[in-house]
C-alpha cells in the first residue's frame, strides 16, 4: 500500500477546493435563471410544468 506524502495530500485538497468552487459559481450563474423558471410550477399542476418545458 502506498503512502501518501505530503505532495499528494496538498493535490488532493487544491482539486477539492477547485471542484467545490467550479460548482458554488456554475450555481450562482444559473441561480437566477433555473430558480425562476421553476418559481409557480406546482406538482398539483402537472400540465403546467409540462407546458413551462416547452417554451
């Protein structure tokens, strides 16, 4: 079994930390437009959301 140094464990935490910031901004670029596409759609409604899909 190999150990890890410490080399690798800071690798490991750098593409942890890019990984979670690629997908924090990938969020709050999309936030407005998928949050408020989905704003007044119901699942009591499901023609509406059917509807919404296909705008």
């Amino acid at each position: 079994m190999s150990e890890l140094t410490t080399e690798q464990l800071i690798k490991i935490i750098l593409g942890i930390l890019v990984v979670v910031a690629v997908v924090a901004g990938l969020y709050f670029f999309f936030k407005t437009q998928i949050i408020e596409f989905f704003n007044g759609l119901s699942p009591a409604n499901p023609n509406k959301i059917f509807m919404a899909l296909g705008k």
